[in-house]
C-alpha cells in the first residue's frame, strides 16, 4: 500500500483545503474498498507541529502525525497558504526541506492554489510550468522568476509535480489526481457524489487582470500606463518602443522580461477585462463594447476574446449578467 501525505504548514493557512483534500481521498479509498479492491492509499495528515489553528484560532488542525516520523511518502498534498506568502515560507523551513528531500526520493507532489509557493521556494519548480491563483501572480514572479509561470491553465503536470489555480479550483485537481492514481470510474464517482465539474482545464474565465507592476523597470511601467489609459486605440508596438526611444527588440525583451507578456498580449488582455466589465455590468451590445475597447473588426474580437477567457462574448454575457439584452 502506497503512503499519501496532506502537510499542514505552520500558521494561519487555507483550512477549507486541506479538508477538502481529505474528504475527496478518503472518499475514492473507500469507494475502491466498497467495489471490492484494497485500498490504495495510506492517508495521513503531517505536520510540524502538534495542532495548527485556524480563522484565528476559529478551528484547529491536529495532524495524524509528524513528518519526521514519515520516511518516505509517495504523494504529498501542499494546501494553500494565506497571502503573506513570505511569512507562511519563513516559518515552514523545516517542512520545506523535508518536501525537497522526499520528491529527491521519488515522491510526486501536488500544490493547491497558493501551495505552489513553498513549492517554488524548495526549488523544485525552476525550469517547470506552474499555476496559481491568478490573484497571486504578480508577487509569485516577483519572487520566482526562474518558474514558467502558466496562469490561464487550471492544473499542470511535469515531472511528478502537479499545480493547480485558485481557490476551489483544487476540487478539479483532486479529481485530476484520482483518476491518474486511481481510475477515471472512481473519478467520476467522486466529481458526481461531490457535484464538481469534472475535466475542466482553464481559470481564464474567472481572471481579473490587474496587470504585473512589482517588476520595477520604469520604462515598461509607463508603457503598461499608457496602453492603459488608450484601451480605444490600436497600439502599434513600434510606435510604443519610439515614444520612449528605445529599439524595438530591447522594448520586446524588456516588457516580456517585467510582464511577462509581450506587449501586444498585454494590450489584448487590458481590453479583454475593460471589455469583461462592461459585459458584466451593462447593456451595451457586443459592437458597442468592441469599439469602446479598440477593436473594429467583430471576428478578431471574438477570438482573442475567446483565446483569453475560454468562451465568446456572447457565452460570457450570458454567464456573467443575466439582465443584459440578449
């Protein structure tokens, strides 16, 4: 029988899932038991500490048991942390270095949401594709730039490392996990019994882009202000690099360098949210919102509309403002 570790890192962390995880993987353990098959897993709780509180001391967390009493696991769960990313890793060094020494000794490891920092922070994701909340992106590029940060994809899979995007997004990781150590039968099993969509793949459409501004470079932080402030007009890149006298190529690779985004996707994604709002909160037809956000030709507006957030103007309208006319 396989060992799959769900850690508790220090501090006041995500609670929602680390139960979620547990409830998802007992389930599919006992749903293989009840179908007559030995149950795969070993599934424990492992922490560095002997209770972890949470909410403020709301609700606590006692581990089934220490990570230094476990020798070797086969998969360990890293639940999302809170949003001050630096503390939450400077308290688990311990935890950290014990991650890094099991995926050394063949382990995989899967990352819910904001986890995928102190997975970065072990070095384990330099040179490898990695999702996280959308939310977190700016201050996880900032603090890793080595990792190929993919933030539209909802869960990704290299070389024994699973990560996955935001919030209650873990839920379809789970789902993921299941039927790559179980089977696809169980996983639909529990993507039915726990009502979760079960195969999606993007978060783009629950996105709000706000834009990477932690880089410090002062050129790209004018030029991001710029195409900000101008989302009617059709910005020539060329036009952009000699507004501040600089040669295309090194504009590119500066932008691409801060944002990471070249200029042209940055300036498709800062119209894409102006033109999201104004699906969301008025009645403004889909011609009426294209030109408002620099597009004057309706087919590429719907495709890098849909390259963007995984569905058409008209599907997003539809989700996102039940009052607009149809």
């Amino acid at each position: 029988m396989k060992h799959l570790t769900i850690v508790i890192p220090d501090g006041d962390n995500n609670l929602s899932s680390i139960v979620g995880a547990y409830e998802l993987l007992t389930t599919a353990n006992a749903h293989w038991k009840e179908t007559g098959r030995k149950e795969p897993f070993i599934i424990q709780l492992a922490g560095i500490t002997e209770e972890v509180k949470f909410e403020r001391g709301l609700f606590s967390v006692k581990p089934h048991t220490y990570i230094s009493a476990i020798a070797k696991t086969n998969l360990i769960i890293i639940p999302s942390l809170n949003h001050d990313y630096q503390q939450a890793i400077k308290g688990n060094d311990v935890l950290i270095d014990w991650i890094e020494k099991q995926y050394k000794d063949g382990a995989e490891i899967a990352t819910i949401c904001t986890g995928a920092f102190m997975l970065a922070q072990a070095g384990l994701l330099d040179g490898k594709s990695c999702s996280t909340h959308w939310a977190a992106a700016d201050s996880f590029r900032h603090m890793f730039p080595k990792v190929n940060l993919q933030i539209d994809k909802l869960i990704t899979d290299e070389k024994g490392i699973y990560t996955n995007g935001g919030a209650y997004s873990f839920l379809n990781l789970l789902i993921y996990l299941i039927e790559k150590y179980y089977d696809r039968q169980t996983a639909i099993y529990c993507a039915k019994l726990f009502q979760i969509e079960i195969d999606r793949q993007s978060q783009s459409a629950f996105t709000i882009f706000t834009g990477q501004k932690l880089h410090g470079d002062e050129m790209v932080e004018k030029a991001q202000a710029y195409i900000e402030r101008n989302l009617q007009e059709k910005i020539a890149v060329d036009d952009l690099s000699s507004r501040f006298s600089i040669g295309r190529r090194n504009f590119d690779r500066r932008f691409i360098k801060a944002t990471g985004n070249t200029p042209v996707e940055y300036a498709q994604r800062v119209k894409i949210e102006s033109a999201k709002k104004a699906f969301e909160t008025s009645r403004k037809t889909i011609n009426e919102v294209m030109y408002e956000v620099g597009y004057s030709d309706v087919k590429a507006f719907r495709e890098v509309f849909r390259k963007i957030t995984g569905m058409s103007p008209l599907e997003y309208r539809g989700k996102y403002n039940k009052d607009a006319v149809v």
